[in-house]
C-alpha cells in the first residue's frame, strides 16, 4: 500500500510498526458551530482510509479528539477562544454549546455513514494528561513561564518546520503588527501550552487548577497528550486538513518529540478543502451547507459520499448542487440495478470470484486512496456482461471498502419524498405570507404522509413523526 506521506513529500510504501495492527489518530472538530459538507469532506477521508485497512485485516485504533476548549480563532495564540464566541453567540453555556455541536456532528457523521472512532475524547476530559505533560516539557528545558502563560520554547526543539517545511524564524515576518503579543514571549514562533485567566482571559468561563495558576490549555496540546495515551509515542498515521500543517500539526510534534524523543507519527496525511459554487464556504455568503441541507432538498447523503468519493483526497474539491444532483441519479441508477441484481438471486450457485476484479479495484484504493478511479471501475463493472453472482459478491467487497450503502434496502434509508420537500417549501411560503390558515393545512398535509416540519429562527427541518 502507497499513501502520501506529508513529512516526506512522496509516496510512500506503508509499514506498519506492528504487524496487522493500525494507530490511527484524526484531528477532530472543534464544537463551536454546525458541521459542514466541507467537515464531512473530511471525515468520509479518515473513514475511507480506515475501511481500506479493516479490509485487509487490520485491527484498527482510531482515534478522534473533540476540541471543547482553547482553540482561539486564529488557530494560533491570538483572539478569543471560539467556544466562548460562539457561546456568547448563541446565548449557551460553553457546555451546553459543546453538548449542542458535539451531538450535530455525530448525527452527521452517522448519517454519512461514516464509522465512528474507537476512542472519541474531548479535550476537557483530558486535562491533567496535558498539565503533566507540560511538566515534562519544562522538566526538558522545552517550555517557560510568562504573567501570561506558559509557552513551548520552539528555537529549542531543532527539528520545528520539517512538516511545512517552513523554518521557524520565518514565522517571525508572518506576525501582523496589529495583533496583541504577551511582551515576554521569547519567539514569535513560541505558541502556548498554557493560558493564564488573566488579562483578556480573565473573564474566561472554562478554566482548571494548574502548577502556573489557573487557567486552560492551548489547543495544540490536546493532541499530543491524548495521542499518547491512547496511541503510544510513536503511531503510524494522523490526519488533518492541509491548513493544520504549519502551525497546529508542526506544534503537535514539537510538543511529542521534545517530551518523548522519538518519532511522534510516521505518516502524515492531509486532505484539501470543499469550496461551494468556486467559493470558500461561509454563513455570510449564504453557502455554509450542512447535511440537513442535502437531506431537506430530498437528496440522498449516500448520493453526497458518491460525489466526494469521486474527488480525490488531496485535491481541492468544487461542491455545486447540479454536480450533486446528477450524482443523485446516478446513484439511485446504481442502487436499483443491485436491486435487480439481488432479486434475481436468491441463493448464491457455486462461481469463481473474479479476484483480479477486486485485485484491480484494491490497487486503485492502495495507491493513495484514488477513489475515482475506484468509483469508475464500479460503474464499469455494473455494465459489464458478467453473471449476477460475480457482480453481486465484487459489490459487497466494493460496498465495505467504500461505504455507499449499495445493498441497504430501499426502504431502510431516511430519504425525504420529493412531494413532501414541495409541502414543506410551501408552507413556508404561506408562513412568510403570514397565510396561516394556509400554512396549518399544509402541515396537516405533510403529516398525513408521515413527516413533521420543525420551525427555528427562520429555518425548518423535516423529520419522520
Ligand atoms: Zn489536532
């Protein structure tokens, strides 16, 4: 198997560092905000890879963090933590807001079909994991203390910038002018591992007990210490969105290396962004999507892993509603030639399985995940003049590896009949028409055929009753 490994810059044959055995840990959301399809890019990425390797027999340990606390908003040391913003934003408590958003994303993750992790933590559940580890690090001579915080020490650790390649007295022309710096940070490289509730933080809700006073952790050390509990010192892959590679990712193994002085990961992967109609997606813009949004417009989310399955990994991706659309058709085509496939078989007759089918279809995932040509050969297949049983067993290796859902019974899916979306646009509609008695009969309407419209601040959502 070949994955792009980002330390390195190349294709790397994989190696495991113990037999059949994979540490895997993936950069998890911060709950803050709604997931986006630009979030599920993401983890339908970290699922595919994970499938691949439960495939061939891995025994997988995936690991995903949940960031609840200390990642301010520009993903350095400047600003204001985003739990705070948006708790202030939407009248929450942090917790109730991280509760909120935690839950959001898991429904989307299971509507995507994506396995969840073995191990999900959050962040504040992890704590003296971190505070311990900092003590390390000053034991090590790798970190000091400010009024402000406590920092890590980068021109102390040799090896800063061997991810971004970005060396680290060339982040010192990066800091603006017109951002507050604590006056005794050292470096500008310096990022904290620890932030003081004092000064602008000194309103700040979330904060523990700690040997430099009270306060709340940066947010690169989170990974590194739940990483290592979970994973080891060393593990073999971790992912994360290509904007993590100079400064969160590069801080993760400053932080591992420096305590632990050995290799924290052996490969690193990074995925691209989603952009929507050419443009980064944004709420001011009108184009921040999540999957309630795919599922309003009665388009199946399988359909939506299709598209970003034919995207590859490490290439920007344009999202467009048309480009979904079609891939909804093709998918329902799809869905309906295995049903036909499956009623014309009802008891498995003895056949030889294609194996250089799947040889060929398993090549295209091991060269670094190339999902579309993996996708293409399926839709070749399908066409093919093969008998039913050859193409029934090659789409249920293909359904495991890709996650699409091929052989799940029609009527098992949450798909939201077109008439109903209809009903359901009309009555708001009539709702903003202030037509209420028009409005109320609509409702009645979409009740009768078993679905329910949930009204929030000028957005609805449609849910089986
Ligand atoms: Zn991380």
């Amino acid at each position: 198997m070949k994955l792009y490994n980002t330390l390195t810059r190349k294709l790397e044959e994989f190696k495991p560092i113990t037999a059949q055995k994979l540490s895997f840990y993936a950069c998890g959301p911060t709950v803050y905000d709604f997931a986006h399809i630009g979030h599920i890019r993401a983890y339908v990425f970290n699922d595919t890879l994970r499938r691949l390797f439960e495939f061939k027999g891995y025994d997988v340990n995936h690991v995903m963090n949940i960031t609840d606390v200390g990642h301010l908003s520009d993903d350095a040391d400047n600003g204001e933590d985003k739990m705070e913003k948006g708790a202030r934003k939407y009248g929450k408590t942090v917790w109730d807001l991280a509760q909120y958003y935690t839950d959001f994303f898991f429904m989307s993750m299971d509507g995507m079909n994506i396995l969840r992790p073995k191990v999900v933590c959050k962040a504040t559940d992890h704590i003296s994991e971190m505070i311990e580890l900092v003590k390390i690090l000053f034991k090590k001579g790798h970190a000091y203390e400010t009024k402000e915080a406590v920092y890590f020490d980068v021109p102390s650790f040799k090896d800063y910038g061997k991810l971004s390649g970005q060396k680290g007295e060339e982040k010192e022309q990066a800091v603006r002018d017109d951002v507050y710096a604590d006056p005794e940070k050292k470096h500008p490289a310096d990022f904290a591992l620890w932030f003081k509730r004092i000064g602008k933080f000194k309103d700040h809700t979330m904060h523990w007990e700690s040997p430099w006073g009270d306060g709340f952790p940066g947010w690169h050390i989170e990974c590194s210490a739940m990483s290592m509990k979970y994973l080891g010192k060393t593990i073999d892959i971790h992912t994360g969105g290509i904007d993590h590679i100079p400064v969160h990712h590069e801080n993760e193994i400053a932080q591992s290396e420096a305590a632990n002085e050995v290799p924290f990961v052996h490969y690193w992967m990074h995925y691209h962004f989603l952009q929507v109609e050419g443009q980064k997606m944004s709420k001011s813009l009108g184009n921040f999507f999540t999957i309630e949004d795919i599922k309003k417009r009665g388009i199946d989310p399988m359909a939506f892993r299709l598209l970003l399955l034919q995207s590859h990994y490490r290439q920007p991706m344009n999202f467009t509603w048309q480009a979904l659309l079609a891939t909804q058709e093709a998918y329902r085509k799809l869905k309906a030639e295995v049903k036909v496939l499956r009623d014309q078989i009802h008891i498995m007759r003895d056949f030889m399985p294609d194996v250089n089918l799947l040889a060929t279809f398993l090549g295209f995932l091991e060269n670094d995940l190339q999902t579309p040509q993996a996708v293409a050969l399926l839709f070749t297949m399908i066409k093919s003049h093969r008998t039913a049983e050859e193409k029934l067993s090659f789409l249920t290796d293909a359904d495991a590896l890709l996650g699409l859902q091929l052989l799940k019974e029609e009527e098992e899916i949450d798909v939201i009949p077109s008439e109903v979306i209809d009903l359901a646009k009309q009555r708001n509609i009539a709702k903003e028409k202030k037509e209420y008695a028009k409005a109320d009969e609509l409702r009645k309407q979409i009740e009768s055929k078993g679905y329910k419209v949930e009204d929030t601040k000028g957005e609805y959502t449609i849910k089986k009753l």
